[in-house]
C-alpha cells in the first residue's frame, strides 16, 4: 500500500509539473508554429547594419589609437574585433532570450507582474540608499563579479510596462463604459464561495463558450474612481523616473516617463485621465526645467537628494561648446545622398565623440548617406508595423497594453536618438535600438521582441482552436 501511496504522490507531483510547464510556455506544437518572420527579418536586419557600422567605427579607433611599433610587434594582441566580438556575444545572449520568452506563455506576466514591480523597487531603491550609505556616486549598473554588469533601469522599463498593463486591464471596466469582449465571460467573485464551486463554475462556462477565455471578475480589485486610478498610476511612474535618476541614468528615467504617460493617455477613455496625465506631463516638463535652469540655487538649498537629481539633470543636459553637434551635422552633410563610403568617414577621427553609442546614425549617415539613413528608418517603421499588426488580433487587453509600451520604448529611443544627432534635441545619451553598442539594454531590446512573438503565437493557437 506504501508503494503504491508513493507512486500517486509522485503521478500527483509529475502531472502537476507537466500542468505548470504547460500553462506557462507555449511549446513547440504545431499550433504554436506561427511567428511574427517579419518582424525578426527586421530585427535582424537592424542588428547586422549595427555589427557592420561597429567594425568600421571601433577598427579605426584601434588602429589609429596604438603605435606603429605596438602594431609591428607579434607578441603584441591588438584586437580590432574586440568590439565587434563583444556585441555579437551580447547579441547572441539576446537572442537566446528573445527565442526563450517567445514561449513563455503571455497570462504569466499577468500573474508575476507585481511580484516584478516589487522586485524592481526594492532593487533600485537598494542602489540609490547603498550609494548614500557608502558615500560613492550611485550606480548606473550594478556588476556581477566575474560575470557581467547590467543596468537595473532597464529591467525596470520592461517591468513597468507589466505593471501598467496588468492595472490597467484591472481598471478597464471600471473606468469605460464598453461592453465585455464577446469570447470572454467575467464571473462574480464571492470570498465565501468554495473553491470547487468556483472552478465547477469556470469549467461549466468554458465548455459552453468552446474554449473561449474565462477570468474570475472580483469588484474588489481596481477602483471605481477614474482620478484615483490615473493618480495611482502616475506617482508609480515619477517613483521609477525618480530612483533611475539617483541611479545616475537620466536618459533612462525619461523613457520610463515617457512610456507610463503614453500607456496611460492610450489605456483609458476616460477624459479625467486623459486631462490628469496631460497636467502631470506639464508639471514634470516644468520641474524639468527648475531643476535644469535654477540648478546652483537647488544645490545650495541644502537638501541633499534634491540637489544631486538637479545637478546630474544640469551635467547630462548642459553642453559646454556646440562642437560635438557641429561635428556630428558636418558628418550627415558630407554623406550626401549615397555616403562617402563604407569604412571612408572623416568625422570618426576622433572629431564626434561616444560614436559607439550616442552618436552613431551621424556616421551612418556619412558613410551610408541619406539613403542609408532613409532604409534604417523604413525597418524601425516597419517594426511598429508588424507590432501593431499583432496588437490588433489581441483580445486580452493586458496584451495590448504591453505591446502599446515596447513600441513607446523603441520608437521614442529612435527619435531621440535621430534628433540628437540632427541637434533637434540636447544629448541625452539615449542609443539607438539594435544598431548602437550594449549590455543588457539589448539583451532587453531582444526579449521585448520575444514577448511581442509570444503573444502573436498565442493569440493565433487561440484562434486556431476558436475556428
């Protein structure tokens, strides 16, 4: 009796593995085959013209930058690849992430998405109070000794994306006047109802809707009041913003801004919220600019955190001479249309600085010339593309919203990033999705990617199944 007691607990243990695995990866069935090509030829593309873009910057900059008697000697290693190696090995981690959350099941995110977001805060938070307490510059990028350094911030933007989506897909019925889906059902959720009851209930629903979605609607959860939800929403995104600056990452803390307002205005109909989070961009556009304009009479208030946000605000925005955006113009200009050549460019001779990362379209375009330029723009369009595409087959609404935020994430970089060099806007550091050099900014880059081909395989199972 024994023997046979522990081969049911084990049967138990095993078939609620399978269960687990099951609801939370989308595995390789048939139904499931069914990818967003498009979307990764995009991508790829995007990161081969980055690979090639890298060499001819970063060679030059080798060899130019390591004597002839240095360059002569065999015992002497001079790596003109090194960088090259170092974003095709990041690349390669990306990828990896981008295949593995490709199966991830969408609903887990609805599921982990706070326990995410409290992660997130706690850990930029640690950052922030371990640089005040230790009395060192707070960290851009927390390192893994032997390993690797990431930057928490962009977790943190992927992390807030869920957050956003997942409360705003709670606050839905509340705050629009909409009708339910058609192949969804909500069902009354009573604390005093048994368990079994419950889930009797939920499966007598879905056989009669043929497989349609079935959630538990618990009115507890959410809130009936549009200004408190917008309110609720907005101080969680000027948190985030807030630590990422005392983080030391300013770009970072704008993206955060400026994905939760557009999630936010895009989420709900509701015109309170629209006008609350309109007036709270104003504010924070104001508060920006004190900080910006006003910064030595902030310093010498004496409140330590507030001058240290105002004084990195000043450092990353002030430029002191106009020479790096006249260089990088000169650089665009002598591309003309067609671009002096691959590898020819004059201006990365040290003349344009952070070539790598903040100003690389500006070589692309001198190199590539405006056709170049144009293509690039054309394949980040055509990423939006494919990605709303898959957004306006979605029926959960969380699965919108998440797709509403990584499209934010990557057109706001590359418009920035495009102003930047074109001295539209001052420097502010951000880089240019797949084409610039990174760490764990593209790691996330080709994860968010993943998560737009997960939902797409998802939402066409369930279609399958439906026909």
């Amino acid at each position: 009796m024994e023997n046979i007691r522990k081969q049911q607990v084990s049967g138990g243990r095993l078939e609620r593995t399978v269960s687990f695995v099951e609801k939370s990866f989308l595995l390789p069935y048939r139904e499931y085959r069914q990818t967003e090509t498009g979307l990764m030829v995009v991508v790829f593309t995007l990161f081969i013209i980055g690979i090639a873009y890298l060499f001819s910057i970063s060679a030059y900059t080798v060899l130019i930058g390591t004597s002839n008697a240095t360059l002569l000697d065999p015992t002497k290693n001079v790596d003109i690849f090194g960088t090259v190696k170092s974003q095709l090995l990041n690349g390669l981690l990306g990828i990896v992430l981008m295949f593995f959350s490709s199966f991830v099941n969408p609903d887990i995110y609805r599921k982990l998405a706070y326990l995410i977001f409290a992660i997130m805060t706690v850990g930029l938070g640690a950052v922030c109070i371990g640089g005040q307490l230790t009395g060192q510059e707070f960290a851009r990028s927390v390192p893994i000794p032997g390993l690797f350094s990431f930057q928490p911030s962009e977790i943190a933007k992927l992390s807030l994306i869920f957050y956003l989506a997942v409360a705003a897909e709670q606050d839905y019925y509340r705050l629009n006047d909409l009708k339910v889906p058609k192949n969804r059902i909500s069902i009354p959720y009573k604390r005093n109802e048994e368990d079994d009851m419950i889930t009797s209930l939920r499966l007598r629903t879905k056989a009669l809707m043929k497989n349609s979605e079935v959630e538990i609607y618990n009115p507890a959860k959410g809130n009936n009041n549009a200004v408190v939800s917008a309110l609720r929403m907005l101080f969680v995104v000027c948190m985030f913003a807030g630590l990422v600056v005392l983080g030391n990452h300013v770009s970072g803390a704008i993206v955060i801004a400026v994905i939760g307002i557009v999630m936010i205005l895009l989420s709900y109909s509701n015109a309170k919220v629209k006008l609350i989070t309109l007036s709270a961009l104003i504010l924070l556009a104001g508060m920006f600019a004190i900080f910006y304009f006003k910064h030595e009479a902030i310093e010498n208030l004496g409140i330590p955190i507030i001058g240290n946000i105002a004084s990195k605000i000043y450092g990353r925005f002030h430029v002191s001479d106009n020479v790096q955006v006249v260089n990088a113009l000169t650089a665009i200009g002598r591309g003309g249309l067609t671009g002096v050549g691959f590898g020819q460019s004059m201006m990365k001779r040290f003349y344009v600085p952070v070539l790598e990362s903040d100003m690389i379209f500006s070589i692309i375009c001198e190199e590539g010339g405006l056709l170049m330029a144009a293509f690039i723009c054309f394949l980040y369009g055509a990423f939006a593309y494919y990605a709303i595409k898959v957004m306006n087959k979605c029926d959960r609404l969380r699965d919108r919203y998440i797709i509403i935020g990584i499209v934010t994430h990557f057109l706001f970089q590359v418009i920035v990033h495009i102003g930047v060099n074109l001295s539209i806007f001052p420097n502010t550091g951000m880089i240019l999705p797949f084409i610039s050099k990174g760490g764990s900014s593209l790691w996330i880059q080709f994860a968010e990617v993943g998560i737009i081909m997960g939902i797409a395989r998802k939402n066409y199972a369930e279609g399958r199944r439906r026909a």
